[in-house]
C-alpha cells in the first residue's frame, strides 16, 4: 500500500461509505482517527465532531488539511450497527518555498 504525498497546506478529503448486505447502512458510531509522527492520535465522532459530514446514508466524510511533514496514519471506524474499519497513511512532505 503506497502512502499519498501531500506538502503542508494542502487539503484532501477522506470518506467511508458504510454497508451491510450490500446496502449502503450508517454505523451506530463513526469515528475518524489521525495519528502524527509523534504518535499522537487525535480522534473525532460524528454527531460530536463538526468536522465528520454525513452526505447519504452510510456515507461520512472529512477535509484534513496537511499540517506538517512525516508519515501520517487516518482510521476510519464504524461500530454498532456496522462494523468495519479502514487505515491508510499519508505522507506530509517538506515543502521546496
């Protein structure tokens, strides 16, 4: 799996559609979780979080804008009436300006 390279300021958009039997489903909880590369990870749920929009049924999503350079890791969770999860990372790269 080959890591997505991004400078910091830009912006990319993360989504999850959720489904069950085929039929695109909402969890009972979404979760979006961001882990830096210092090992912090920074969680956000939606119905909390402003930042998670649901667009359809089963479909979540979230802006992240690159904020600083190394290896990042997102996970996206669903749980309860849909469980499934999927992680990848991104890469922040240094910037040549």
């Amino acid at each position: 799996m080959a890591a997505n390279s991004y400078v910091p300021g830009d912006g990319f958009q993360l989504q999850a559609t959720f489904t069950k039997n085929n039929v695109n489903t909402d969890p009972t909880t979404v979760t979006f979780k961001f882990k830096d590369p210092a090992g912090v990870i920074t969680t956000y749920v939606f119905g909390v979080d402003p930042e998670i929009v649901k667009s359809a049924v089963g479909t979540y999503y979230m802006d992240v804008t690159v904020s600083d350079e190394g290896q990042f890791w997102y996970r996206i969770e669903g749980t309860g009436a849909v469980i499934a999860a999927l992680e990848y990372p991104y890469i922040g790269i240094q910037s040549q300006f």
